[in-house]
C-alpha cells in the first residue's frame, strides 16, 4: 500500500520556504523581571509598557525570597502585541538599571 508525498505534494513541486520574523509575531508574552525593590521602580516599568503600546493583561508582584528582601520578581502578562514592541520595552528596562537579574520573556501561543 502506497503512501502520499511527505509534504503532500512531489518534491519537484515544492518552493523554497520563507524564515518567519520572529520580532513580527503578535500575540501575548509572559514576562518575569526580578527588581530593585525601591520607590519609581514599578512606575518606570508601567511607563516603558505604555511608551511601547503595549496593554498589561496580568500584573503579579512577590518578595524573591527571605534572602533576597531588597528585590521582587514582577510577572507581566500582556494582551496581543507584538515582539518588536515588547523587546524595545525591556531592553529599556533593562537600561533604567531597574533589574538585578537577566529578564524573561516567553511567548504565550492561545489555542483559537
């Protein structure tokens, strides 16, 4: 018994495929920053946010730890933006030197 092509069409037929730009992708991101814990450090975030057009969804902020009592980690999850936007939005958070460790960013993909 005989299969289809593996593409579903013969390899004669197939293009060249085009790379996707990944700072194109619009859709939500989580974001955990571990901050200075000092007065401005939460407003100077929101304004970087905004600056960028980017809509929070979900704000979260804790203590790091017992050991760690002058920082806390701040998770952000947005609304539908696109990565361009929340890469220059961090990178200058990161230049406010409001961080004191590296910051994580993770795409969140939602089932339609």
């Amino acid at each position: 018994f005989q299969h289809g092509p593996v593409f579903g069409l013969p390899a004669k037929e197939l293009r060249p495929y085009k790379k996707a730009q990944m700072r194109s992708h619009a859709g939500g991101y989580f974001i955990r920053l571990t901050v200075h814990d000092r007065i401005g450090v939460f407003a100077a975030i929101a304004k970087r946010m905004a600056d960028n057009d980017i809509s929070l969804e979900s704000i979260v902020q804790h203590a790091a730890g017992p050991d760690t009592a002058l920082q806390k980690t701040v998770i952000l999850v947005t609304h539908e933006t696109t990565e361009a936007a929340v890469r220059k939005a961090v990178d200058g958070i990161t230049k406010d030197d409001h961080l004191t460790d590296k910051p994580q960013v993770i795409r969140i993909e939602r089932a339609e």
